[in-house]
C-alpha cells in the first residue's frame, strides 16, 4: 500500500475525529498469499466504505502473518462483511472473519497503517551481524575455541611423530589487534 497523501491522510484523520463510535472492525484469519492491503481494500471496498486495512507482517521478512483487521465507516457493515466473508474459500484458503466489538479493539491495532512496510535485505542483514562489534566476553569465547581446536591438531601432530612449533592462538589472550571493535557491554 502506497503512501497516503496529505490531503486523504487529513480526511482520514478528520473522519476519525468526526464519527469515533460509528466505526467497525473485522478480523480476517487463514489469509492466503497475494491477498495484501491494496487487495484487500479493493475487496472489502464492495461492501461499504473501508477506512483503514492494517496486515499484520513478519519484522524480520516483511512476509504476511496470515491475519488482517479492516476497519469500515459504520459497524453495521462490518458485521455483514464478517457475516458474508465467514468461511469463504478464497484461492484454495478458508477465509476466517470475525466482528470485533468496539470495547476489544486495541488501541494499537491499527499502528502503522499507513505507511508501507519496508523490506530489509536479508544480504544487509547479514553483512550488519557479520560486522557487528564483538563484547570481551565473546571475543575471549572465540579465542577459547581456536585454542581448543588448536590443542587438537598439535595432539593430532605429535600423535603422527610430527613436531612442529608455531605461537597459535594462545597467544591471543587479550586482543592485541587494532582493528578489533569492543563494545562496552
């Protein structure tokens, strides 16, 4: 869903302010894949006026989470939306909808429903926990690792009549390195 602009946010807004207690939401549950907030909206719209349609969305991949709220102009609309679209089959999906009493709405249902929600690249999301700066208490855990694994291979070496002396990771108690970022935690 796009931007809303200036002047549709203000008579949005304005609408809210002028008829709070007219207004009705449904739940839609089991919401197959593609049916997003344009759809929805153009959808719903065949019943009356939708004001606000807010999919919930995974944080991490911006997937759909399987459920919606939709908010009309009047509650008795909402009630024969919820009603009509109870146990609806839509693309291979049994559509679950429900009316949701005036007094259960959250007042956080709708937060955020007018902005897009923006994806984050899994590659950027990556490169940031890659990159990440490391607190002492991991960097001494990864140390103590190599070290360990390190022990093996000289055992492994002596085992095989091999001797073979290199300084190794134990010489890395406390970061020596310049380009090692701590953080304070």
């Amino acid at each position: 869903m796009g931007r809303l602009s200036k002047k549709r946010r203000a008579a949005v807004i304005e609408d809210d302010e002028m008829e709070p207690m007219s207004r009705g939401v449904i739940y839609l549950g089991h919401i197959p894949h593609g049916f997003y907030e344009d759809e929805m909206r153009g959808f719903f719209s065949q019943f009356g006026r939708v004001t606000r349609v807010r999919l919930a969305r995974s944080r991490k991949t911006a997937n759909s989470r399987g459920y919606a709220f939709v908010e009309f102009e009047y509650d008795e609309v909402a009630k024969i939306a919820a009603s009509t679209m109870n146990n609806y089959i839509m693309w291979g999906r049994l559509l679950k909808c429900s009316f949701i009493p005036k007094e259960r709405v959250h007042p956080a249902t709708f937060k955020g429903w007018d902005r897009p929600f923006r994806r984050i690249s899994k590659r950027s999301i990556a490169i940031a926990r890659h990159n990440k700066a490391k607190t002492a208490v991991e960097f001494n855990k990864q140390v103590e690792r190599l070290v360990k694994r390190e022990q093996k291979k000289r055992s492994k070496l002596d085992a095989l009549g091999i001797s073979y002396e290199f300084p190794g990771y134990e010489s890395l108690a406390m970061p020596k390195a310049k380009h090692i970022k701590f953080t304070n935690n």
